[in-house]
C-alpha cells in the first residue's frame, strides 16, 4: 500500500492488490496513509500454496479490474 500511495502521490497510476482477506486491512491502511480512494483490487484467498496455473486463473479474473483501475 505504501508503495501505490507514493506513485500515486507522484502523480503515477497504481493498484494495489491483495487477495480478499486483507479487504478491511487495506482499507484502514489507506486511510491511515491519508489516500482513501488508492485504488485496489482483491483476488480470491489464499494465494500462497497456489500452482502456477491457479495464479494464472486469478490474475485473469482480476485483470480487468486492475486495467480498470489504471486507465480510469
């Protein structure tokens, strides 16, 4: 978050993304950092313990979203 707050701030697009669990976590992180709106973007939990092609399937399902959230 810290990071996607500092490009932001620089005035260069960002997304933060998570998998779903850390919903309210990010949320409360982006307030605390004072930049509500970040944009963000959550996949399906858990990631880790993931094969390669579930990554795969996860990224697709949130890369619309991402690139949403990129071009505005």
């Amino acid at each position: 978050m810290h990071d996607i707050v500092d490009l932001e701030r620089r005035g260069i697009p960002g997304v933060f993304v998570a998998s779903d669990q850390f919903v309210e976590a990010a949320t409360a992180q982006a307030m605390a950092l004072g930049f509500p709106q970040v944009a963000r973007v959550f996949t399906p939990h858990p990631v880790q313990d993931r094969t390669d092609d579930e990554m795969r399937a996860y990224a697709e399902q949130v890369y619309a979203a991402v690139l949403a959230a990129l071009v505005g």
